[in-house]
C-alpha cells in the first residue's frame, strides 16, 4: 500500500467547493440553453 500523506480538511474542503461550483455554473449553463432553444 502506498504511503501518502492523507489530504486536509482545507483540502478535501476547497476541492468540494469547486466541484460544487462547476455543476452548478454547469447546470446553470444548461438550464439557459434550454430556454432559449424553448424560446426559438
């Protein structure tokens, strides 16, 4: 088993925020698309 240093919580903390973030925007971006293409 390799032995790595096991990540922080600041860490573990700051990567979730920005998954978070991304699918949000993602879902953001997808919700507009949709409604335009309804609107055309």
């Amino acid at each position: 088993m390799p032995d790595h240093k096991p990540q922080t919580a600041e860490q573990i903390r700051r990567s979730r925020n920005r998954v978070l973030a991304l699918s949000l925007a993602a879902f953001v971006v997808l919700i507009f698309f949709v409604s335009i293409a309804k609107m055309s």
